[in-house]
C-alpha cells in the first residue's frame, strides 16, 4: 500500500468518531441517528414498527402531527389455509435490525417525514369478521381525515377491504398488489369478505379502479378462481413471467398502469418464494426474491402512494423469523415510497 495513503487515511480517521463523516449524503443520515458518539440501541426499548416513536394515543390527539400512521391489524379471521398472521405485527415490531436508511432511494423516511407507530386498530372483537373490518375501516377512516396517511401491518390481506374503504371514499385508487395470489375470487362458505376476495369486493365498492390495478407474481393452484381480475380490466404479470420480461419491464408496467393518480400498495409475504418467507398461511412455492420485490417496490419511486399495507406474517411458521425480516424491509421500503410521493412533497 502506498505509505503516503496509508498516513493521510491514518490522519483523516484514526480517531474520527462514527458521525464523523465527509460525504454529504451519507452525513445526512448520520446527522438523524446519532446524539455525539452514540446511537439508540437496536434491541432496547418498546419494539416499534421500523423503530418509529411509539403514539399509542394518537387517535384520543386526532392523530395531530404526523404524516404517516404505522398501524398494526392483528385479525387472521379471513384466512382459509392456516392461521396465525394475528400475531403478525408483533413479530414485525420486534425486527430490530431495518433501515435507517434506504441506499437506493437515499431515503431516511422517519427523518423525512412526521411517522410514528400509533399502536393497533382497537377491535371490540377477537370474533366476528364484519365487527372487525368494521373497526378497521372507522380507524383507517379517522387517520385519512386527519390528513395523515396509513401503512398497515396484518393480519390476513382481507383487512385490505377495509382500509381501501377508508380511503377510497371520495375517489378510488389504483393498486399496486405484489402476491402469490390475485385474491379477487367469489362468496364461498358463507362470506365474501375472506383474504381471497378483498379485490372484487373493493371494485364492487367503488372503491378501487380495477384498470388502475397491476398484480405482480401471482402463480399457484387457484388460478381457475381469478376471473375477475381479467374481466374487470386488472393487469395480471405471473411469477414465470417475471425472468423473462425483466425488472425494468415490469416497472415500466407499473407506471403505465398506475398513472398520475393516487395508488396504494399492498404486499402479501407469500408473494415470495418459501424458501424466503416460509412463516405465511398460503405458501406457494416460485416465488420472487426478496431481491426481485424490493427492485419492483423501489420502481415505483415518484408515483403517488397515499397508504400500504405488509400482510399475512405468520412467526409460528417461521423459525428462522427471515419471514418478518423480509416483511420489515418491505414496511421500509413502502414507507420511503410515501414519503417521496409527490402529494406528500407538495405538503
């Protein structure tokens, strides 16, 4: 090593200290995570969604001064494989180990905009399924009025209905729906409102544009159930398709579907293969990568994305927790897509 080199690196950061850093972009976020020499200790304290500050009582405060509301949905009663994802956002709270920062989109999402994890959706029943989308569409409904935004832990993909009820109210929305299933299938067994359907019900609502919906990685035995996306205009790219088109393809589709207008993001575990997240209620192996759904989710960086959801986390099939780590990754990366979305920017 040339000696001269070595004694001016020696020089600069022999005894610099961690936050003691050049580069602009990088001093930002260090600026954001350190107080002098130290930072918040990953693994002390309440567990958060994303570390985010914990306002338990946002909704009694109107959920005043904040951008974005991190809300968990812990109900699994729409599940029609195995349960469990009700005990999803606790194991998602207790990654300790995601963001700050997201390198790709150069984003500090709990630095860049007011966020904070406001608890879970008060249910006034562990019971009854129409009791508890209830619930979630009045407390969605509540932070869409105070301005604020909803990013949304489940809980089984049936607690999407609700919220795109809440925010669909006065227009609808697109949807960018990244899943091993299209979930638009018909009543059966008695309810319409289970995890397979919350699409076709949300179209039938008027709250969701099916010609504004794009879903990315579907694959798996129940195809035969998924009429619906076809009839109603939605764009369907299957798993098999995803090598082939390529990433920048796919996000290209994206945008052109999406458009302009207001769109909201919802991201099923299972979407990835097994061998990825296998803590899921309907695994269904030929999945994506982690690596594939961050590159599609980043894609749609500038787009206008007004709430998300990371759904169907479910830690008891999952003894490595790589499920809820890979859900975690994709909260941040959802919630860096909120942020930069050029409605909130112009907030």
């Amino acid at each position: 090593m040339d000696p001269e080199k070595l004694a001016a690196l020696r020089a600069r950061y022999a005894e610099s200290l961690g936050a003691d850093i050049d580069d602009p972009e990088f001093r930002r976020v260090a600026e954001t995570q350190f107080q002098g020499e130290r930072r918040r200790f990953p693994y002390a304290g309440v567990p958060t969604f994303l570390g985010a500050p914990y306002r338990p009582d946002a909704l009694a405060e109107g959920f005043a001064d904040l951008d974005v509301a991190l809300l968990g949905v812990p109900m699994d009663l729409g599940v029609t494989n195995r349960s469990g994802s009700r005990f999803g956002p606790r194991a998602v709270r207790t990654v300790e180990r995601i963001g700050p920062y997201d390198h790709v989109l150069k984003c500090v999402p709990l630095a860049e905009a007011r966020v904070a994890d406001v608890g879970d959706v008060p249910f006034r029943s562990r019971y009854s399924l129409s009791d508890s989308h209830a619930d979630i569409e009045a407390h969605v409904g509540a932070i869409v009025a105070a301005g604020v935004r909803p990013l949304s832990v489940g809980g089984d993909h049936s607690i999407s209905l609700p919220i795109l009820k809440a925010l669909g109210r006065e227009r609808p929305v697109g949807l960018i729906h990244i899943d091993a299933h299209c979930d638009t299938s018909g009543a059966y067994e008695g309810t319409k409102f289970h995890h397979g359907g919350p699409f076709r019900e949300a179209v039938l609502a008027g709250v969701l544009d099916p010609e504004r919906t794009i879903q990315i990685g579907i694959r798996g035995p129940a195809e035969y159930l998924w009429e619906f996306s076809y009839r109603s205009g939605m764009t369907v790219i299957h798993a098999e398709e995803i090598t082939a088109l390529g990433i920048p393809a796919i996000v290209e589709r994206i945008r052109a579907v999406i458009g302009t207008g207001p769109a909201y993001v919802t991201f099923d575990v299972d979407s990835l293969d097994p061998a990825f997240a296998p803590g899921t209620g309907t695994p269904e192996v030929g999945g994506l990568t982690p690596r594939e759904a961050q590159a599609i989710l980043r894609g749609c960086d500038g787009l206008d994305i007004v709430g998300g959801d990371v759904v169907e986390v479910a830690p008891q099939y999952d003894p490595t927790t790589n499920t809820a780590q890979n859900a975690a990754q994709m909260l941040l990366t959802i919630a860096c897509l909120m942020v930069r979305s050029p409605s909130m920017a112009r907030r």
